[in-house]
C-alpha cells in the first residue's frame, strides 16, 4: 500500500498486516515521514484520506478498522487548506500569508475630495 505526503517527492510504502488499528496507522505514519506528534494534533490541520478501490477519497476513521484494510488502495496526507482550497470553501481562519498582509493604501488614490493631494502609501 502506498502512502504520499503534501511536499514529498516520494511514497511510502505500509504493510497494513502490521498494524491493528487507526492508532497503529497514525504512529506508522508519522513514523515513516518523521511527523511525531503531527498527525495526532488537530492544531497541526494535517488531513489523512484515502482512495478506494472506486477511486473515491474517504476520510481515513470513517469505516471500522477491518472493513478500512479490505478497501483502501493508497493514503494521502495533507494540510487541512489543501482540501478547503481545492472545494473552494476557504474561511477566514484558512487565509494565506497573502490575505492576512496588511492592506497598502496609495492615499493619491483614495476618493478624499478636498484633501490635500499626498502620494505618500499608508500602511
């Protein structure tokens, strides 16, 4: 079974054999791309899904543990505004580094009639 990572040229390959659970998954993934700790945290917004047998994306938890083995064919990790990006539901705690700049104002362009003409950009 492969693995791939958001920023990894490279999949990894898991045996599911192994493992008896979804926390035995999540210590062999963070394992296998040095993320201790990552996976488990919610505030680190890292996602995991996989793909079926369908083709279709499911959230990795979702099927009981037996049932997730018989039918996944790869796993995907990824940052969680990846996936809102990608629906096109980005929220204000999702905004980039671009968005949350603070905003550069040319006061010559600004509709202030009356007001002395300033060229001067206002942070």
């Amino acid at each position: 079974m492969k693995v791939h990572k958001q920023g990894s040229l490279v999949g990894r390959a898991i045996d599911l054999s192994r493992l008896r659970s979804y926390n035995d998954l999540l210590s062999e993934l963070e394992r296998l791309f040095s993320m201790e700790g990552l996976l488990t945290d919610p505030n680190k917004r890292w996602r995991i899904v996989y793909t079926n047998r369908e083709n279709d994306i499911m959230v990795v938890g979702d099927d009981p543990w037996h049932e997730f083995c018989n039918i996944v064919s790869k796993i995907h990790i990824y940052k969680q505004e990846v996936e809102k990006m990608a629906i096109g539901m980005i929220t204000d705690d999702t905004k980039s580094c671009l968005e949350q700049t603070p905003m550069i104002v040319d006061a010559s362009k600004s509709s202030s009639v009356g007001q002395p003409n300033s060229s001067t950009t206002v942070v």
